[in-house]
C-alpha cells in the first residue's frame, strides 16, 4: 500500500467516523450543535478530498474547541484516538519532506499498535482480568450492558475467564501480526470483530469506527518495512 493510497483512505474513514460522533449531537444543547455542524460540513469535505491540508488544520481547530467545551476528551480513548490520527493527517500535509511524512504516519501505526499490547499487558498483570473477575463485574455491575439481558452473562464465570484470557493474549500478540500481510488482516480482522462485539454488548460505538480509521497506516507501515526493505 503506498503512502498517498493510506493517507487519502485514512481521510475518508476518518471523515465517515467524525460524520457518525456529529450526528450525535444534532439534538444536543445550541452551543454543542455550533461545535458538531461544522465538524460534519468539514468531514464530508475531508471524505470528498476537497482542499484536504486545510480542512484537516480546520478539523483540528474544532477539535480543540470540542476539547475546551467538555473540559477534554469526554469520550475516553476514542475521542483521544480521533484527535491522534488528525493531528498525524494534518502534519502529514504540511510537512514537506516525504522522509517527514513517513515518520509522522509510521508513530501512528505504532500508536496503534501499542494501543493493544498496552492495553493487554495492563489486563495481564490485574489478577481479576486474569481469574474473570472483571468482565463479570462489567456484566454484574457497569452501566455498559446495552440489554438487561445481557447482565445474565456475569452468572457463567468460565465463559467470561475463556473470554479474558483470550483477549488478553491477543492484545498482547498483535504486534507479531506485522511480520506477514496474512497475519495482519487476519489480526485486524480479529481486531475489527473485537470493536464490532463491544459495541454491540457495551454501546461502544465509537471505537469500532474510529480505530478502523487508523488501520490503513498499519498496512501502509507493515509494507514500507517488511516489502520494502
């Protein structure tokens, strides 16, 4: 995957994310609304390619007033993740070396990356991860479940200690998907159906988008090492 084909694709699903999080908001408060129109107008030129390099800088603005409105990132890692990969864009488009491009877009793809094993190794080392403990006080507990129903999933602890640990090893063993393009779709794949699960039991929505707008820099950086070299 070149680097031109990643950039743009990133652009667009990061457009098609940002249009998702705006909607959010069309019935919210006036001065939420004056934040999230013009971060949908913005984004439907961002999916369109129109003047790119300013729109990603525009985006950035909004953002930042977003940031100021809700007294920083309300939504947690997804908004964090959003804002990550367009700062990494909108340097992608000012800075003029193609050297420079490269490594702006390479951190974001290690971010990426990172993003699981981090996210695995702190699991790991919380023994109620490791016995099943804290997804079935998520399931017993937590304001996530989106049914009721689902809350009954806290009464088969080997289910959710089978369901732990595999999650854990794989957030931990995504950065060896790297090493081939069938490994990496596959893991991004895994890694997709991950996001899609956790929106459809927790509401999480927004990170199933968002970090699927991150996965073409992953491509990009795994044939930039391994194709390349």
């Amino acid at each position: 995957m070149s680097l031109d084909f990643a950039i743009r694709l990133t652009e667009i699903l990061l457009g098609l994310a940002f249009l998702q999080q705006s909607i959010e908001h069309f019935r919210a408060p006036m001065e939420e609304q004056r934040l999230f129109l013009p971060r949908f107008i913005l984004s439907i030129f961002l999916i369109l390619g129109f003047q790119t390099p300013w729109i990603s800088l525009a985006l950035v603005i909004v953002g930042l007033f977003i940031l100021k409105r809700f007294q920083g990132p309300y939504n947690g890692g997804s908004d964090r993740m959003s804002l990550l990969i367009l700062c990494c864009l909108c340097l992608v488009h000012f800075i003029p070396s193609r050297q420079g491009q490269e490594l702006v877009f390479g951190y974001l793809a290690l971010q990426l990356v990172l993003s699981y094993f981090i996210s695995g190794w702190v699991k790991i080392v919380n023994p109620d991860w490791r016995n099943g403990q804290a997804l079935e006080d998520v399931f017993r507990f937590s304001a996530y479940p989106v049914s009721e129903t689902l809350r009954s999933l806290a009464d088969w602890p080997r289910l959710l200690w089978a369901m732990s640990w595999a999650v854990m090893l794989f957030e931990l063993i995504f950065p060896l998907t790297l090493f081939t393009q069938v490994t990496l779709i596959t893991g991004l794949i895994i890694a997709a159906i991950f996001h899609f699960v956790n929106a459809c039991l927790f509401g999480l929505n927004r990170f199933f988008w968002i970090w699927l707008a991150a996965y073409p820099s992953i491509f990009w950086l795994q044939h930039r090492i391994f194709m390349t070299s």
